[in-house]
C-alpha cells in the first residue's frame, strides 16, 4: 500500500466531535514492522485522552505502548514471585 494517498475519515453520525485530518498522510517509518490494532473507544474518551496526552506532549499510541509494557513487566514479576512460592 503506497502511503502518499488522500486520507479517506468515516463520520460517525451520532459524535458531536469532528476530526481533522490532512489531505494526505506521510510515510512514517516503522521498524520492525509492528502490526496495528484496533480498539473500541467511545468518541468523548477518545477526545479527552487525545488531549491529556497532548497536554503532556505524549502520543496516544506511545502512551498506550508504555502502560502496556508497565502492565506486563507487572505481570510477569508477580508470576516469577508466585512461582517462586510454590516451588
């Protein structure tokens, strides 16, 4: 897929937010090639988090990214500790 194409943004008819979004996107460099997902998050969340993050010069995604890696560090400590326990 060719990144350089105009932006195509579906509505959602029931949002009192409009989006902005340029004509065209930019080609971002990713490496290695991570996969992209997608999540359900209501419009008034989604709006709100946007400008959090922003606030504190964050990126939704990185911020996301980070709480995901604090998580499952979390997680595997508290594995490694019960493990532990019943070994």
């Amino acid at each position: 897929m060719h990144h350089d194409t105009l932006v195509h943004m579906h509505r959602n008819p029931g949002s009192r937010v409009s989006a902005y979004a340029p004509g065209k996107i930019q080609r971002v460099p990713n490496q290695p090639k991570t996969p992209n997902r997608v999540i359900r998050v209501d419009d008034e969340l989604w709006t709100d988090y946007g400008r959090a993050c922003e606030d504190e010069g964050l990126v939704r995604a990185e911020d996301m990214r980070a709480h995901m890696q604090r998580k499952v560090r979390a997680w595997k400590r508290r594995r490694t500790t019960e493990q532990r326990d019943d070994g």
